[in-house]
C-alpha cells in the first residue's frame, strides 16, 4: 500500500519543475510574440492605438542568450521609472526565457536582501515568471506582436 501513495506524490512536478516549465512557456510566447532573437540590439516600441505603447530594449545579444527589458512606454509617476517593467534574458540554444526582475531599477538582491533562503528565491522567481506569463499574453491579446514593433 506504501507503493500505491508514493507513486501519485510522484506524478505532481514540485515546484522547480513547475519554474522551467514557466521559463520554456516564456520562451515560446516571447518568440512569437515578438521573435527578439530575429532582431537588433535597439529599442523598438509596438504601438497598437490604444495609448499603451510596448518598448521592447534588446540590450545585449550573444550567440546564445539575449537581454532584454520590456515594459510600457510610460512612466510612474511615484517611482520615476518604467511600470511594469521586466527584465529579461531568453537562451536561445535551451528555449528557455527567465524574468531577472520585475522591479524598476532593482536587481534580486535588493528585493530579497542579502542571503535570502533557497525557498523564498523559488517563490520569488515563480511569482516574477508568472506574472511575465500573464503579461505577455495579455499583450499577445491585446494585438502586439512583431507586426507591430518599430525600431526607435
């Protein structure tokens, strides 16, 4: 009987396999949406006349991996920065697309502290992958796509 309630725990992913499986499905959305591994370094704003402008950075491009910042082409009016906002790095050899950051001008560090427990790293990057999940597509919905993109 121990054998039978073992194997069912086995079937569910924990968690670090549910944080892949956002970073692949990251992956793919941001490809179709937006295709950056097709693009320049630049940045390159999608404009779909409803006032919510896209900007789309492509900062850095290596032969593997790309950084990238997305956010709205608008500025908070309380923090002085770009909202929402995420920073982003897709590997184009492993089809996986992982959100650095969600925070304007913060880096992981600043967010958790210091030496933040393994546990509350993993809930942290779920909840920024998540989000960077929805968010696109949301803006997929919405009609961006790389049809809509203009370099700046």
């Amino acid at each position: 009987m121990t054998a039978i309630l073992e194997r069912p725990a086995s079937l569910i992913p924990g968690r670090f396999e549910f944080l892949m499986g956002l970073y692949s499905e990251n992956y793919h959305r941001l490809a179709r949406l937006f295709a950056p591994q097709r693009l320049a370094a630049g940045v390159y704003l999608s404009d779909i006349d409803d006032g919510l402008n896209v900007r789309l950075e492509i900062q850095e491009k290596h032969p593997y991996t790309l950084e990238l910042e997305l956010t709205y082409d608008f500025v908070d009016e309380a923090t002085g920065q770009p909202s929402p906002s995420a920073q982003l790095r897709m590997y184009t050899d492993a089809h996986v697309a992982e959100a650095l950051h969600c925070h304007p001008g913060r880096k992981l560090w600043q967010v958790l502290g210091p030496f933040p427990p393994a546990d509350t790293v993993l809930q942290h990057r779920l909840r920024m992958n998540g989000f960077l999940s929805r968010w696109l597509e949301y803006l997929a919905e919405q009609g961006h796509s790389i049809g809509t993109l203009v370099r700046v």
